[in-house]
C-alpha cells in the first residue's frame, strides 16, 4: 500500500528510546552503538517476562552482541545517511533514532545470515575472530542462535512501528528480501557444492541471479526502500528509481568483494582467496572463463577443485583480470552517475542518496 502522492514526512507515533542531541543531525556513530545496547536491553527484558531461564538470557544476549561486533556498519548506518539527505537540517531526534533503529534490525538479519553462511561453507574465522558455530559449547546449536536473531528482529519491528502507518509495507518488504536472499543464498550453495564440475553452470548469467538474490536486495535495496517507507516518501516513482539503481549498486558491490577477495590485501580484508576455497560461482572466475583458452579453462578446473589459491590467482594474471575489472569498475560506476543524474527529485527522492552510496563502493579495499 504505497503513498499514491507525497506527504510532509512527520514523526509517526511510534515508541522510541531517543538518543543525545538537540537534532537528528547530531546522532554520531557512538550515539548509533548506543542505540543498539538500548535494544539488546529491550529484548533481554521481553524475554524476562515471558519468563526465559537466565542462562538463556545470557546466551542470547552475548551472541546478539557477538554477531554485529566488528563490521563495517555498511548496511546499518544506509537508513540514517539516507534520512538526512532526504530531510536535511530537518530530521527529528525521534527520526533519527528511529532510522538508526532500522539500521539495527538490517545489522541484524545481516548477522544471521553470516552465521547460517559460515556453517554451510565450513569457514573458521568471521571478523575478528572464531565463526559462531566454532565458539565453545555452541556447535550446530548457531542454527538455533541464527533462527533466535531472526525472532528478534521480528519483534523489534513490531515492537517500534506497529503503529507506523506503513508497517504493513514493511513487514511485506522484509518478508520479500528475505525470500530472494534465501534463493540466492541457496543457489549459491548449490553451485558451488553439486554442480562445480567443468564449471558447468559457471555462467555470468547465473553469476547475476545469484548476487542480485543473494546480496542486492538486502545490502541497497532494504535499507533504502525501508527508509522510504518510514518517511512516508515511497511514490512509485520514488520506487521505481530505488529499485533500479539500488540493485545496480548492490551488483557493484558484490563485484567488488569478489574481486578483493582475490586482489585485496588479506591485512584489509581478512580474506584469502575464500571463494577459491569455497569453490564458489564468484565475478572472477566466470569472468576469466569467458575470455581463457581452452587449455587455460583445464588449468583453472584442476586448481579451482583443489582449492588452490595461488595457481589460480597465477591463472587469473594470466587472463589479465585485473584490467577486466578495473574496465568493468569504470563502466559500472559512469552507468550508475548517468542513472543517477536522471532521478526526478520533485516526489522527495534525492540523488545525494545514492551518490554517496556509490561513493562508499566505487574504489573501496575492504
């Protein structure tokens, strides 16, 4: 049920913890943190009195802690950015706040799924240090963990906009990124551990419903359609240019972090050739195999299977994939501007928005 014209965004009556500064604008990122242990708080104490045992408390409340610890925040802070680009010098603490309560639940179905991730591709370490499942007495138990965070971020939405006059729409929107992050999460999964063989579906077209699934939708698109919805801005056209260029920008991204999963420096990243390992259907790969000889592809077949990250890198070089991106980064980036450039900012949408989110992923090394 989208807003069929634009309305003066006011603060909705929804409950909020508030946060220091005399305007939204000064919410910092310490104030941000802040309103995440206000959360945490608010789910140990609802789980209290549904009369939760304490050493589940516990449990519970050290993993929601655990799991948003040591990101870049990328997605989280997406609604507050957007907000104030939205409403310059006129977003409200009590929007701010609730912008950044957003940006949480987004960390948070992040965080679950990273958890739901790590098991099924067998990885060690997740950020700064052992993969949930890997931690003492916890074991395949990060299943449980991983549905847990999920209830939780049901509830918070529920809890903080029920009374938001678009819930609906956004109960409906989480409801849908869940849906195409669940299908690529599991077509990538399936490709790289089924049908590896002779890179048989190795393919840029299955490469682009994988991340556009997987990673678009919820890593651009979420956070800037939420926040649409929350201000009350969500005309179809305002849509329809969110939609577009948000999965355009989400496609960017996920290039990029195959990319610096190869190139990048492991110190920045804390990754060394994990979707080499991984066997994955990763923008490196399926481009080289697009422009390798045929006794390249054999080379590239036996290394890949093997896991071995070095003769494939040598392989890569070989094919000269370091200029194919740097072409590509190019391309992407002057499409996305020229898209950019032609948004119709008279329905409230403003081209500020995207720009720095292309500004954060455009040139990025981690």
């Amino acid at each position: 049920m989208n807003s069929s014209s634009v309305e003066q965004p006011t603060e909705q009556p929804v409950q909020t913890q508030g946060v220091p500064g005399e305007a939204g604008e000064a919410l910092t990122v310490e104030d941000f943190h802040g309103v995440y242990h206000n959360l945490l708080a608010e789910i140990r104490e609802y789980l209290s009195r549904l009369g939760t045992p304490e050493t589940v408390l516990v449990r519970l409340h050290q993993c929601l802690a655990d799991v948003t610890k040591g990101g870049k925040l990328t997605r989280g802070l997406m609604p507050l950015e957007a907000g104030r680009r939205l409403l310059p010098g006129r977003l409200t603490p009590t929007q701010a706040s609730d912008l950044a309560v957003i940006g949480w639940i987004i960390e948070l179905i992040h965080a679950a799924y990273l958890i739901e991730d790590d098991i099924m591709d067998a990885s060690i370490f997740r950020r700064t240090g052992l993969c949930r499942y890997l931690q003492p007495s916890i074991g395949m138990s990060a299943i449980a963990d991983s549905c847990m965070v999920r209830s939780c971020v049901r509830h918070l939405l529920r809890a903080r906009f029920e009374q938001h006059p678009q819930y609906l729409d956004m109960v409906h929107l989480l409801d849908a990124m869940s849906f195409h992050t669940d299908l690529g999460q599991l077509t990538d999964v399936h490709i790289a551990k089924t049908t590896f063989r002779a890179f048989h579906h190795f393919t840029p077209e299955t490469y682009r419903f994988i991340i556009t699934n997987k990673t678009a939708y919820y890593t651009v698109y979420f956070p800037i359609v939420f926040t649409l919805y929350y201000l009350r801005l969500s005309t179809p056209k305002n849509m329809a240019y969110a939609k577009d260029i948000s999965l355009q920008l989400g496609v960017y991204f996920q290039i990029t972090d195959d990319y610096l999963d190869v190139y990048g420096d492991p110190a920045t990243t804390g990754k060394v050739g994990t979707d080499v390992h991984e066997k994955k259907c990763a923008w490196v790969i399926t481009e080289a195999l697009q422009r390798c000889s045929s006794e390249e592809r054999g080379l590239l077949e036996e290394a890949y299977s093997n896991g071995d990250v070095e003769q494939v890198k040598a392989l890569f070089d070989a094919i000269g994939m370091q200029k194919v991106y740097a072409d590509l980064a190019t391309e992407s980036y002057e499409g996305i501007v020229e898209k950019i450039a032609g948004i119709d900012e008279s329905e409230g949408l403003v081209r500020g928005m995207f720009e720095l989110y292309l500004s954060k992923i455009h040139g990025r090394d981690r």
